[in-house]
C-alpha cells in the first residue's frame, strides 16, 4: 500500500488516481484544511482493480501516524500535505515551518520507526528563487526568496541527510513548475477553501465575469514581451511523473525538477486563454508583485533520462481542462469560485 499524505489535494488527487489506474493500493491521510471530502468520493470512482482508503487526520499527530504504520502494510509514502501559498508565507512563517517542516520531521521519524524508508517528497520550484540563469537545473543554488520556498528546502536537506547516513532509505524530491489545468474526465481539478492569488485563477475570474480586468503584474522582466515568464505543468503530466519516480526509486536521495522545459509569458497565457475560452480578456498592466520571481522554466534532461518521463501536454490543453472544471466545479459542491 502507498500512504499519500494531502491526497485530496490539488496534485495529490491527480496523483492518486493514476496510482489507482495503475492498479496500486492507497492510503489517503489529509486533514482537509484545503480541501474537500468529496474528492475522495470522486476518487473511489478511480479505484476499480485497487483500493482506496481515506483517514482524515494530521501529521502532527504522531500517536495517529503509529497507528496508520501498525494498521496499514505501508511500502512506500508520497509526501503533498503541506501549505503552498508563497504570500500566506511571508504573513505568518512558523506556520509554514510548523505544517511543512515539523510534520515531515514527525512523518519521517515514524516511517523510520516502523521500517518504511521510501518517500517521494514534492517540493517546488520555489526553491530557486531567482535563478541565475534559464532553464534552472537542479545543482543550480537553491535560494528561497520565501518562508515557503525555505520550508520546502528545509525538508529536502533533512531528506537528503538522513540518505547519506543510512543507506536503506530510498528517497525522491521533485521540484514541481507551475502546475496548473485539471483532470481530462472533469472529475478532479483544484478544489481549495481559500481564495487563489495566481494566474490560471484571476484570469479564469475575470472571463467569467467575476472579478474586473485581470491585472498584469510586472511589465519591465526579461522576456520578449516584458511580463514574467513561468513553466506551466499539466497537473496530469505531473502527477504521471510521480508514477515515474515511484517506479524507479534508487537507495540514496535524488532530486528532479518536474517541468516542462518550455517557458510562457503572462501575456502569451492570456492569448490563450481567449483563443480556447472564445472571451476576449479585458486587462491592465499593474506593477510587480513583491517577492515575485521574473523569468523561471526548467531544464527538464534529468527528469527526462532518469526518470523516463516527459511532459508532452501544451499549454492549450492546460488551459481547456482548467477551464472545463472551472465552469462545471460548482457542480461538485466544492466551488473555485468564493472558495466557501
Ligand atoms: C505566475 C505569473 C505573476 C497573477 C506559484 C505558487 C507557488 C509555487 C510556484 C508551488 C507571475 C503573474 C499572477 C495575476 C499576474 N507553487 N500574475 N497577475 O508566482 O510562480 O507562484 O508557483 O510550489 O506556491 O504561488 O505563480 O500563478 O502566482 O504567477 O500577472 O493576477 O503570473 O506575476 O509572473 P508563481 P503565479
């Protein structure tokens, strides 16, 4: 059995149904502070040769985490339970080095504890902070320019410690881009409880209707157009590239990013907003959001020769089947929309 921690969440979710698909057992812990219950509903939908267990809980309960490994016959843990807003971040700190650190250090020490030595842990592109040079490879300097960004490569230093001194743990971080888009089926998508400051989002609001002109956040980066470049992911891609890493995990700790190597102005997003959408996007230039990183993609070779893995979705597609749960999300009860 796999124990995915955050499985109701935007990637985990994905994740987990191609682990069903797949045909592996899974364990979800989530403690649904960002997410909703009729996810995993959703999810059993997936589990057709496999099984699909669901405990509500906290990884800062460390009586349950026992439990979970006494109960469950747990090979493997993919860890995404954590906080992931980069502003939430910069307001109040501890609560990132308490929810992403502390509770990794309470995860690890009971995976220890009951012999379970292999994880595939997210972390983020974050990291880099600016990055001295495009596209950013992993032995590129990891500086976080948040809480956030600091927290994840906290973790990934504890990882790869305790690789390093003992041998039997097999342990994977991947550095995930900008994951944006949503399940193909129209069954999964991001379903949060708070509302989401980033681009897919505020553009998605705007053309519906409920929020005014979408607000272009920087003009004077370096790019073609001027406006901040990032490297969109297709939340499906991404959560294929865990089946990857799962499947070839190696004793020791290894760090992937997860890509797709191509970079996309905010300017060249909202093109395509309003070429899948038919909408035109009413927009304004604003200035440059604080902390905000200008021009980050990432070289994909590692991830491609390692882990046979690439992502091969285009950014139409992201934005059809972002759009495609925007517009039907409502219908799940677990509205993007005021984020209730
Ligand atoms: C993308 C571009 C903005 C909103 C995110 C997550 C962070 C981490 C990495 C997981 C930037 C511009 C945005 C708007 C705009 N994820 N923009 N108007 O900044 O890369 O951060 O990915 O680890 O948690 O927050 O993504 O989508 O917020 O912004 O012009 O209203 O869109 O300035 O250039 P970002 P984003």
């Amino acid at each position: 059995m796999v124990l995915i921690t955050g499985g109701a969440g935007y990637i985990g979710s994905h994740t987990a149904s191609c682990l069903l698909d797949a045909g592996h057992d899974i364990l979800i812990l989530d403690n649904l502070s960002n997410s909703f219950r009729s996810t995993i509903d959703r999810l059993q939908g997936f589990a057709k040769t496999s099984t699909l267990r669901f405990v509500e809980g906290d990884l800062l309960d460390r009586k349950l985490l026992d439990r979970l490994f006494l109960e469950y016959s747990i090979k493997a843990v993919i860890h995404f339970a954590g906080r992931k807003s980069v502003p939430e971040s910069m307001q109040n700190p501890m609560l990132y080095y308490q929810q992403n650190v502390e509770a990794t250090l309470n995860l690890v020490r009971a995976m220890g504890e009951h012999g379970c030595h292999r994880m595939v842990f997210s972390s983020s592109a974050a990291v880099y902070g600016d990055a001295q040079a495009v596209p950013v490879t992993e032995v590129c300097p990891a500086l976080p320019k948040s809480p956030y960004g600091h927290s994840k490569l906290m973790v990934e230093q504890v990882l790869r410690s305790i690789a390093s001194a003992e041998p039997q743990w097999c342990l994977t971080i991947l550095r995930y881009f900008n994951p944006v888009g949503a399940h193909p089926s129209g069954q999964l998508g991001e379903s949060p409880r708070y509302p989401l400051s980033n681009l897919f989002p505020q553009l998605a609001q705007t053309i519906a209707g409920e929020a005014g002109p979408f607000q272009v956040l920087g003009q004077q980066y370096a790019s073609e157009d001027g406006t901040g470049v990032r490297d969109f992911i297709h939340v499906q891609d991404l959560a294929e590239g865990h089946l990857s890493a799962l499947s070839r995990q190696q004793p020791g700790c290894q760090t992937y990013n997860l890509g797709t190597g191509k970079g996309y102005t905010v300017l060249e997003v909202i093109a395509a907003f309003e070429q899948v959408t038919g909408q035109p996007v009413p927009f304004e230039m604003a200035p440059a959001r604080a902390g905000d990183i200008g021009c980050l993609y990432a070289s994909v070779e590692l991830s491609r020769h390692a882990l046979a893995w690439q992502a091969h979705r285009g950014l139409n597609q992201m934005v059809e089947d972002y759009w495609r749960w925007w517009c039907s999300s409502t219908a799940y009860g677990t509205p993007l929309r005021g984020c209730s």
